[in-house]
C-alpha cells in the first residue's frame, strides 16, 4: 500500500509542479503567441479563420471550402447611421471588456488584443466597418492552441449583446 501512496503523492506533486511551471510561464508572457503579420483588411476582407477550431470569422462565405467555416461562421454586427459611429461605440466596449486593448484604429479598421486572466494567452480581434453592407464585419482568433473552448464566440457575442441592435 505505501508504494501506491508514494506513486500517487509522486504524480500528484509532479502535476502541481507542471501548472506552476504553466503559470509562471504565461505570467512572463511565453504564452502570448506570435502576432500575425496578415491582419488587417485586404480586397474587402478580412483573413480567413484559424484552420483549428479556435477562431470566429462573419466572412467565413468569402472562403469556401474553408475546413473551418462551420464552427467559425458568426454573424456581423448590423448598425445603423454611420459607420465611424459605430466603430466609435465598439471602440469604447471593446476597451471596457476585461482583457481586452485596443492597439490601432485606422479608418474603418480596429484591431485590439484580448489577454485570458491567468494565463495571458493572447487572441487577435478585428472590426471592420463594411458600409457597403452596413454591418461590422469581425474576426476574433486565437494565436496559440488548436481549441478556444469557445472563448472568441463569448467575446464577440458580448460584444454584439451590449451593441445592441
């Protein structure tokens, strides 16, 4: 029985050692991921989604075929009246959500990153303002991590919620 007890103990400090080493790890930013070098707009389009389940995208149609466009597929967000308006509204609720900064606004464009609490994993969030469509077209990825578990989703359909119609 005590060398079950002592394989147990074994186990069970090498697994708390293993989470501490985790969250020093993303407490000095090892786990910030790389920052892409393709965001922004491009010929009326954002990037594709992630090819893992771990991104949203509401221009999932522009890429057929993608393997990801099921479970990325999410709605823009409508507005009505301008469009600088509504950038300037998602601006200041993108900046009250915990986590989340905004690093560059240009025009109709707004990209702002989104750090997880304890571990700091960073997601990518892009706005951008389709008038020709009035809508908020919006892409939110992770950078590290083949599944978000549903991170980028919750995201933007708060922010959708406190948009309002």
């Amino acid at each position: 029985m005590s060398r079950i007890l002592k394989i147990i103990t074994w186990l069970s400090l090498s697994a708390l050692a293993f989470a501490a080493i985790i969250f020093v790890a993303g407490q000095v930013g090892l786990l910030r991921g790389k920052l892409p070098a393709t965001l922004g707009v491009h010929d009326g389009r954002l990037q594709p989604p992630s090819p893992n389940p771990n991104s949203v995208s509401s221009q999932t149609g522009l890429y057929p075929g993608h393997p990801q466009a099921a479970y990325a597929a999410i709605a823009p967000l409508a507005y009505q009246g301008t469009a600088s308006a509504a950038l300037d509204k998602l601006a200041k609720l993108v900046q009250a959500t915990s986590g989340c900064s905004i690093v560059r606004r240009e025009g109709p464009y707004l990209y702002a990153q989104c750090q997880t609490r304890m571990l700091r994993f960073t997601d990518d969030l892009e706005l951008w303002a389709d008038e020709a469509h009035s809508a908020v077209q919006v892409r939110s990825a992770s950078r590290l991590g083949r599944k978000d578990f549903g991170v980028n989703r919750a995201r933007v359909e708060a922010l959708r919620a406190a948009f309002g119609p």
